[in-house]
C-alpha cells in the first residue's frame, strides 16, 4: 500500500457525564448553554517542542509504505504517559499515533494531549458530543468555538474522531438518528473552519457492525466532502461477553473496507482489541494482524489499538500484556515492516 498523507483543510475511558449549565434569555427566544468545563492542568500549547514533527502543519505530505500504527490506554492521567513510554522501550520504536478520550465539556488541550505532541505523536481525540438537535440549533456554538480555537493553537495535525459509535444503542437518547448526526457535525466542522482550526483532520467512525447486519451507512454519513478519514470500532470479543463466537480480524472489518474503498479517502480502524479463550489464541489472533491488512484489507492506512481493562464493567480485558504470549506477539507486530510506515 502506498498512501499519500498531506495535511487536509465506543468506548472512550474519558466517556463521562457532561455537565452543563443551561440558561435562558429573557429578552429572546434563543437558549445558550454555558459549560462547565473539566481539566487537568495542561501546560500551554507554545511549551510543546515539536523539533522534527512529522505531523507539523507545513510537513510536506509522505508516501508511506505501509500502515501507521497507533495506542490507546485507559488507567490513570497519571499512569498513561509511563505506560505508553515502556511499551514503545519495549517495542524499540514509537507509535504513530496516540489516542486520547475526551467527554463533551472536557477542555483542548489535556496532559494527555500535549505527551502525545511532546513525545512524537500524531494526536487523535476522540471527541465525545451532547444531544445532536441543540448542536445544529447553535445552542453549543461557544463551547465549540472555544474548542474549536484550542485546536488551531496546537499548530499540530489532529485527527479529530469526533462522536465516534455514533450509531450504536448507547449514545440514541441524544444522537436522535443518521440525519440528526450529519447536522450536527456538518454544524461543529463548519465552526471550526471559521475559527481557523484547518489542522483537524475529521474521522468519521462508526461500529464496524453499521456495515452488516442489516446496517445503513449512508444514512450517518456526511459525505465525502464533509470527512478526511474513514474508520470503524471493532472488537473480538472472545467467548465470552458480546458473542459466541471467535471473530476474525480480517472479518470483522471487511464490509467497512469494502464499502469505504471505493471512496479514495483515507481509512482507519480506530479501536480494536482482544479477548483471551483458549490459551496461546489472543496471540496468534495478534500476529494474523499484518498478514489480514496487506491481504483483506489492503487500503487500510492505520489501526489504533484499544489498552483497556474492561473487566470491572463486566467486559473484557484488552490490554497488549494479558498474558506473556500476547504481549510478545504484540511486540512482534509493531516491529513488522507492514506496521512502520513512518521512520524516524
């Protein structure tokens, strides 16, 4: 696979409840929503030192031979910097991307944020919405203005997954439907276009399952124009939670590739993981990873894997160590050739 990558004009640990102050004018119709934000001390964007920044603003876009690969870790603010430092030590090289969650009042940028930038990264946040019909109707637009301003002041490429799995069950009561959600982003990416955010790179990301089972994707789709990336959430779940069955990596995402292919945009999967069964399965599901993106899903440009313990929720545990085998099968994909696009 040869991609170009220039700049372009489910589930997330940081998924919490929103909280929001909601007043009305006396002399107008029009109903504003102050948000409350959350935070967690960030240092200011100018304190971030880029040195060789392959995804600076100005970078001339790369052909890049194979697939970026990027991580995302639950944990602690605390705790997620060490963890993303001792994997790559232990990998001997960097990812690509890092993956940060954030709820609809949590402000740009986080500690989490600015460590991705500091260390290299390409940052992608998987930005969290409210209710789909007060976004279209203005009434968020100075939250999203503010956010909208932070991004530009990163001077960074941002991949910006905003209200990703916006078709599944858990998000209804405030996505309403399809229709609701492209008014909505078409709304949040028409402001930041005006605040001059031109640095945010838009995914588009639905649960893989949109694609099967009777799914309509067009109906949540904003059009070619209107997104950047094209990406889909997908989990192998073992068998033990959400299915009885063992899936196939390759499986699991072949009617998103299928159906996004033909659209010459760039395509990510932004989460994914596995369970453990039997023993040694989570690893060879592992390694098979390379082999199904140059083979079944060729224009695939960059997988994002999901670090997260999923247990105390009645889940699954998919973080890389489960077990020795799965961590050193881990390893062994990040050092495959087909997973190093970027060399550094």
């Amino acid at each position: 696979m040869v991609v170009a990558l220039a700049a372009a004009a489910c589930s997330g640990s940081d998924d919490a409840a929103q909280t929001t102050t909601t007043t009305t004018s006396s002399t107008t119709s029009t109903t504003t929503t102050t948000i409350t934000t959350t935070t967690d001390a960030a240092t200011t964007p100018d304190e971030v030192v880029a040195g060789d920044d392959p995804w600076a603003i100005d970078a001339p876009g790369a052909d890049l031979d194979g697939v970026l690969l990027g991580f995302a870790t639950g944990l602690t603010t605390a705790e997620r910097a060490p963890r993303y430092r001792q994997i790559e030590a232990d990998a001997g090289r960097a990812y690509d991307i890092g993956h940060v969650f954030h709820a609809w009042d949590k402000a740009i940028p986080t500690v989490d944020d600015l460590m991705h930038l500091e260390d290299g990264r390409l940052l992608m946040i998987s930005w969290n919405g409210t209710d789909t019909i007060e976004i279209a109707g203005g009434v968020h637009d100075d939250w999203i203005r503010e956010q909208a301003r932070a991004v530009a002041d990163l001077e960074r490429r941002v991949l910006l997954r905003w209200l990703w799995e916006m078709d599944g069950n858990r998000r209804r009561a405030w996505v309403h439907s399809g229709p609701d959600f492209v008014a909505a982003w078409n709304h949040v990416r028409t402001i930041f276009f005006e605040e001059g955010a031109t640095n945010a790179e838009w995914v588009w990301c639905p649960n893989e399952f949109l694609f099967h089972d009777g799914g309509d994707p067009d109906i949540w789709y904003p059009g070619d124009e209107a997104v950047d990336w094209l990406c889909a959430d997908g989990y192998n779940w073992g068998t033990s939670v959400d299915s009885p069955e063992w899936t196939d990596f390759g499986e699991m995402f072949r009617d998103f590739h299928d159906w996004a292919a033909p659209r010459g945009l760039p395509m990510m999967i932004g989460e994914t993981g596995v369970a453990e069964a039997e023993p040694g399965a989570k690893a060879d599901w592992i390694r098979t990873i390379p082999d199904e993106l140059e083979n079944e899903l060729p224009e695939i440009d960059a997988l994002v894997w999901f670090d997260i313990d999923w247990t105390d929720f009645g889940f699954d545990d998919f973080r890389v160590d489960t077990s020795p085998e799965s961590y050193d099968a881990w390893i062994e994909i990040s050092n495959d050739s087909r997973l190093n696009a970027v060399q550094r």
